[in-house]
C-alpha cells in the first residue's frame, strides 16, 4: 500500500523527526529513523526537513524527480524559492525575499499553498505544498517539515480533457465550431424559441470562387484564405452568437436575439469590410463572399431555419454573388432585398443625356443592385418627390426646394440610371458584379435651385450617394458633366 507525504506527517513520531535533524553519522541512526528514512525514499510525495537554521537536512527521492535535484547538491544548502524556480499559481515568480519556508519557521503557522516548480529538464511541476513547523518539547521551533504534493497527474488529466473536449467541437483548420457542434446550438436555440420567443438569426455565407483559389495558388493558400475569413467573422460575433464552418468554404453565424433586420446589417458589414481587405496569402488581392440570411419562427424546425437561410444564399449565388439575400418563407410576401430583376449586362450603355446637367458623376459600389434600388425608393419618400418617369433600370423625379433665407422656391430634377455588370477590377479574385450608377441632377427654368447650383448640386448629390450607402470615395468613376452622347460602360 502507498503512503503518502500527508501521512507521514502523523506517522513520524516528533522525536523520530528531531533525530534525523540532528543526526550526522548514519551508523549511529537509530533503527526506528532507519524505517522512516526507507519510507521516505519510497513513497510518491516530496519531503523536506529544514533545521532552525533554514538549511536543508533531508531531501527524499521523490523531490528528486520533481526538481531535477539530487540530495546531494540540496542538502545543507538554504532553503529558498529559487531551488524549485518556484511560481504562483497565475505564473509570477516567488522571491527569496518573500519566502514561504522561512515564513513559516519564523511565524510557527502552517501554510498550505499551491505553487509550480519548474525543474530542471524543463518540466512544470504543478505542486501543492503543505508546510509545517517543528517545536522541541518546550514548544521551540526548531525547523520545519515540507510536503509536496504533485498534482501534475491531475493538471495533465484536466488539460487533456480540455484538448478532447476542443477536438470535439472545434474545426481543426479554422478554430471555429465545427458542424457537430453548431447542429448542437442549433437545436438549443431552437428549443428556447419554442419556450420563450428567444429571437435567433441565421447568416450562412460561401466564399466566392474558391475553387478559383485553390486551382491557381494552392490548397495551402487556399486554407490559409479560410482561416482569414474564420477570424474575420468571429469579429462581427458576440458571447452568445456561434460561428461554424459548416463544410468546406460554407461558414454560419447563429446570432443570438437578433432579428432579421439586424442579422442583415451584420451580413453586409462583414461582406463589405470583406472585399476590402487585401488578403496576405493572395499577394494582396481581396475575396467576397455571399450570404443568406433568415430569422428563427415559432413553427421551425431546425431544418427549416437552416434551409430557408441556405436559399438566401442559393439566390445570392445565382444573382451575381458578394452579396446578401435575406431569405422568406412560402406564406410570406417576399422580401424587398428579392424583389428587383438582376441583370447580367456588360457593355450597357447610358441614356442619351437630354440638354446640359447642372451636375453629373458615375458611380460603381459593390452594394447589391436591389439593395441599391430599394434604398432610392426610400429617398424619393423622404424627400416627398414628384415621380416623372420610372422604368427597371431608371428613375426621374423633381423635388421642390425652398430657400431658407428668401422662401423663394424652386425645383430640381434628379435622373438615377442602374445597371449590373462584370466588375473588371483585378484587384478581386474571380468573376465579380458590381452595381453602376450614374446620377444627373438638373435645375428648374428661372428656379432658385437652378442659379445657386453651384453650390446646391454638390450638397444633392452627396445626401444621396448617402441614401445609396455610396460611401467610397475610390467608387467614383467619373466627376464631369454629363456627355450629350451615349457613353460605354
């Protein structure tokens, strides 16, 4: 049977512990010191004596091992954290200064601590040290006994389960939750929101081309572009929120009391900060990626909500990618991010400007042409416009204006042309489309707005590249009076 150092604490006699402090001649041991000495060479527990001089007297085979010190080189020396490379439990060292072992001769209390040694061959020792001063039979200190439990055994146990518990729900590659996990979240959340009407949405997103990026740099690369877009999402994630890489390219967002509107701002922050940062791997080029989105109901299964997100993603890849759909059920009226035709049109040519505009710019943004659409109809309600034309790809409309100074009124007329095509920029991975837009703003006959335009188109132009989330000055294509012919695109 095994003894531990705790028992020996009261199974040596006091008068068998004073023996040992004070003998020097190993024949002359007594033979009951001769058994505690083979008892303490043979159990699993460090052991330490300390005279009242603080130097060390005895030091049994299993402080050996966890030092990496032989009794020969200990005994006599001082006793000091600096023998064990002693450090606390959060890792900070343990001075000579602040030593626990003399403490404890000097103060005659007990100490009960847990510290790490760091041995010698580099091993980390986490250890529990029990510390406990000697009195002679007057009651004077006359040194100290040291326990030292390792409790390594049970620190390596906790980190391998830890390690297996990580293997089990991490994706190896990306660090994020894999399937298993996210299935498991999945069915949780959806169990609450059938308990308590817990809000949940769901963005699915696929990188765009990447087979592109495997095929012309590599798998390693393409790994590496993984990996990127992992950490990017798990910045846009909070404590209750789960990211997943689902399968290959394809990565989900769980986004805790969300709703769907919510879940879809968060969708296009994350896809336009995507494409504008240049990936290291891809010599600096940007990625995209597309994105479904759908909002948990009371009558989902977790199928449902998975596939309802997973059809936004479908439509998002089918209608020109780098983009977001938010996604609808068969009993709903579809989603306004759905309802615009998307066209594939390369080489599309503007309309036949119509005398010369006050003021004229291009435009190309990587919002999605719908989103872009329903953004101007918004504007056009805010600012109460009369509608004079509106077609697919095309809208005119005059908005009154009032000087505040003078009351004098006066109009404008703003021509918006939309169109999509295959983004040329090389600076992207894969076949890319991008919204194009050209804004014109015209002044009324004799009207206030038309003699001050210098100074009000500007001012126009700029609240509604606003209204449109034209927010890069580098999306500008051209600042210039509008031609009277047709232009290229």
């Amino acid at each position: 049977m095994t003894t531990s150092g705790f028992e020996i604490a009261t199974n040596l006699t006091e008068a068998s512990i004073m023996a040992a402090l004070a003998s020097t001649d190993q024949h002359r041991v007594p033979t009951e010191n001769l058994f505690a000495q083979s008892l303490l060479d043979n159990i699993r527990d460090g052991v330490i004596f300390v005279d009242g001089n603080n130097r060390i007297q005895t030091w049994n085979q299993a402080t050996e091992i966890m030092t990496g010190i032989s009794s020969g080189h200990a005994i006599g020396q001082p006793i000091s954290p600096s023998i064990f490379n002693l450090t606390d439990a959060d890792g900070k060292e343990v001075s000579d200064q602040e030593c626990p072992f003399v403490a404890c001769i000097r103060n005659g209390k007990k100490q009960q601590s847990e510290f790490r040694i760091v041995g010698r061959s580099g091993r980390e020792v986490k250890a529990e040290f029990n510390i406990v001063p000697i009195r002679t039979y007057d009651g004077t200190i006359c040194g100290a006994v040291i326990l030292i439990q390792d409790s390594s055994v049970q620190l390596d146990l906790k980190r391998q389960l830890k390690d297996l518990y990580a293997m089990s729900m991490l994706d190896p590659l990306t660090q994020v939750a894999n399937r298993s996990e996210f299935e498991r979240v999945l069915d949780e959340y959806v169990r609450a929101h059938n308990l308590t009407d817990f809000e949940c949405s769901l963005i699915i997103c696929d990188i765009d081309f990447f087979k592109q990026i495997n095929d012309n740099y590599g798998h390693n690369v393409g790994d590496q572009a993984l990996v990127a877009f992992a950490q990017l999402l798990k910045k846009f994630v909070r404590g209750q929120d789960v990211v997943a890489r689902y399968g290959g390219e394809e990565f989900v967002i769980l986004c805790a009391n969300c709703n769907i509107d919510a879940a879809v701002e968060r969708a296009e922050e994350i896809r336009s900060t995507l494409t504008k940062t240049p990936q290291q791997m891809l010599n600096g080029k940007c990625i995209t990626a597309s994105f479904g989105v759908s909002q948990l109901k009371r009558s989902d299964s977790a199928t449902d909500f998975f596939v309802r997100a997973d059809q936004g993603l479908l439509n998002a890849k089918e209608t020109g990618r780098n983009r977001v759909v938010a996604a609808c059920s068969s009993d709903d009226s579809p989603i306004t991010l759905q309802d615009a035709e998307t066209k594939s049109l390369a080489g599309v040519k503007w309309r036949k400007q119509k005398g010369q505009p006050l003021f004229c710019e291009e435009f190309k943004t990587s919002t999605p042409l719908p989103v872009v659409i329903e953004s101007l109809r918004g504007y056009i309600l805010e600012m109460g416009a009369e509608v004079r034309k509106v077609e697919p790809d095309y809208a005119s409309v005059k908005i009154q204006a009032t000087d505040p100074n003078s009351n004098v009124k006066g109009s404008f007329i703003v021509d918006v042309e939309l169109t999509e095509a295959v983004d040329e920029d090389q600076n992207l991975v894969g076949e890319r489309m991008a919204t194009f837009i050209r804004i014109t703003i015209r002044g009324g006959k004799n009207g206030w707005f038309f003699s001050n335009s210098s100074e009000l188109a500007p001012a126009v132009m700029t609240e509604l590249r606003r209204y449109l989330m034209i927010t890069d000055e580098s999306a500008r294509l051209t600042v210039a009076p509008a031609a009277t012919e047709p232009s290229q695109r």
